[in-house]
C-alpha cells in the first residue's frame, strides 16, 4: 500500500517536472552568419541576385551601402531583414531608421514585425510596437522622425537611411547620423529610387573622391532585373507603368530604370518641391501622409 502510494507521487512529480522542463526557454539557436542562408532557412524567402549582392556587401562590411534601385524591386523589404538578421546576430546593438518622415521610417518597423512573427518569441519582446523592436538580446530597431535633433546624442551600430533622394535637409541629417557612429565603426545604408540630383543620395553615386567605390559599396537596378522570375515585379505592372508614364518619361526613368533625370522642364524644380515637404523640424510635426485614393475622391 506505501509503496504505491510512493510510487504514484513520483509520477505525480516526474509529470510536474516535464510541465515544467516544457515551459522553460529552450536554448536559443543562434542564426546563420549569412544573411541570405538566415532569410532563406528561417524565413522562406529567396533572396534575388541583386539582394544577394547587397548581402555580400553588407557582411563584408562595407561601412557605407547606397541602394539605388527601381520602385517595387524589394529595397525596403530587404533592407529590413538585414537589419533583422543583424539585431539577432549581434548583441546589445543600435539599429536606427530615418527617412522623409516618421511615417516612412515606422513602416520598417511595422515590416520587421511582421517577418518576426515568422520566428519564436523567444528572440524578441512583446508585445510588439510601432516605433521600436526590442530583441532579447538587448539589440533594438528603432524609428526616427526626419528630424537630426532627435538623433544627436545617440550612439548608433547601423543606421538605415529610407527614401534618401526624398529626404529633405540632407546634409543636416548626414551629419547628425555619422557622428552616431563615430565611435561604433557602425554601417550606414541609404537607400532610394532617384529624384533630385542636388542631393547627397546622388554625390554618394558620383562622387568618387569623397565617396570612392573601394569603400563604398553602389548598387543600382533597373526593372530590368527586377522583374520576375529574377525579382518580385510582375512584367504586367510593368508594361502598364510605361503606357502611364509614356508622357512622362522622366518619371519612368526615375522610378522603373532608377536612373536620376532632368527636370529642366519642371515648373516647379524637384529639390525646391522637396524643401517645402512638412518634417517635424521645418514644421513641427511631420506631415501627415494622405493616400492618394482619398485626396482624389
Ligand atoms: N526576395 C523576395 N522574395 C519575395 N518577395 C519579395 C522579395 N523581395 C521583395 N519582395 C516583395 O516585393 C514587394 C516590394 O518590396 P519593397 O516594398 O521592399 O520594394 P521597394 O523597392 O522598397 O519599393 P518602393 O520603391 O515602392 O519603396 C514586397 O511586397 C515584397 O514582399
Ligand atoms: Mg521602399
């Protein structure tokens, strides 16, 4: 009679004990080294030729990366792994977002989100939020408004710079980012479809004494190699931008070749259009950002 008693409480306890083994975090697999193997294995995506490339840039590392590449062939949604991978590979780092506005630079954030749910909870916090990714690492992503003040004083390990032809007070906002990581031998991407050539987005590309290929790493395609099956974008989308875009060819140039084009014939020029965007330094708050469908119903 005791000795079965015993026994049903030590299996009433060897239970216990596996409910508990269950809940307790299981060690954490650490992501691959290669960024493309990370998004391929952990993620399933297949990275294209060109996100290869930049993979290969970005490990190397090129401590400056500027993407120049057509609308719709994956910037955004590449850069944005890489930041992932980084956070995950790398302990206790920064990682900072800046753009046009705050609203541009959150949808990083809203991205990485979205690809994280992909992954076990056990690597990042939550809930999740809509300006910043916690890793449980101590790593963080976070989104800037277009705005230096706000980012002086950090230190930063990477920063991600988003529609970088389009962001206005460029020079301002290039200063206040390398002094972030003056002392963090940090990784600066910009990237960007081309507008105005008045612009550092454009000196990064030409500019080869103060910006000399052997230390940064340029990289530009067209729809050409964007276009599936080599990249994401569907050849019918294609064919309809350049029937939309014929009597305008400059802004075919721009988004799909993502070459920069000449506005001689602009009334009003691109880099005077983009000094007058609302930011939160020029006018207190970003400008809020209205879909096109509702401005034109
Ligand atoms: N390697 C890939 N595999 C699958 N889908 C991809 C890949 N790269 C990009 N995409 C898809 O292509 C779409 C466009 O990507 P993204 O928004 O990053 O483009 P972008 O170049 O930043 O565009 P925009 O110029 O409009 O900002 C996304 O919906 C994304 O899901
Ligand atoms: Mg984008």
């Amino acid at each position: 009679m005791k000795r079965s008693r015993a026994e049903a409480r030590r299996r009433q306890l060897e239970k216990i004990s596996k409910a508990i083994e269950k809940k307790l975090p299981k060690k954490l697999d650490q992501p691959p080294d290669n960024p493309v193997e990370f998004v391929e294995k952990w993620l399933g995506i297949k990275a294209t030729e060109y996100q290869r490339k930049l993979a290969e840039a970005f490990v190397k590392p090129y401590l400056t990366i500027v993407v120049r590449w057509s609308r719709q062939s994956g910037k955004s949604y590449f850069i944005a792994l890489l930041l992932t991978w980084y956070a995950l590979n790398h302990p206790s780092v920064v990682i900072g977002v800046v753009g046009p506005s705050l609203r541009q630079s959150k949808l990083y954030i809203q991205r990485i989100n979205g690809l994280l749910l992909r992954i076990s909870r056990q690597y990042y916090e939550w809930p999740q939020r809509k300006t910043i990714v916690r890793f449980k690492n101590g790593s963080l992503i976070e989104a800037f408004p277009n705005n230096p003040e706000t980012i002086r004083g950090h230190t930063l390990h990477l920063v991600c710079w988003t529609e970088m032809n389009f962001t206005s007070d460029d020079l301002d906002m290039y200063d206040a980012i390398s002094y972030t990581m003056a002392t963090t031998n940090g990784i600066f991407i910009g990237e960007s479809t081309p507008w105005t050539r008045s612009h550092l987005f454009y000196r990064t590309f030409t500019d080869d004494e103060a910006y000399p290929p052997s230390e940064v790493f340029r990289s530009h395609v067209s729809w050409r190699e964007a276009q599936k099956p080599k990249g994401p974008i569907e050849p019918k989308f294609i064919e309809r931008k350049r029937k939309e875009t014929a009597s305008d060819p400059s802004r075919w140039q721009r988004e799909m070749e993502a070459e920069w084009a000449e506005d001689e014939d602009l009334y009003f020029p691109l880099d005077l259009a983009s000094k007058c965007i609302g930011t939160e330094k020029n006018f207190g708050e970003d400008l809020q950002y209205i879909p096109e469908e509702v401005l034109l119903t």
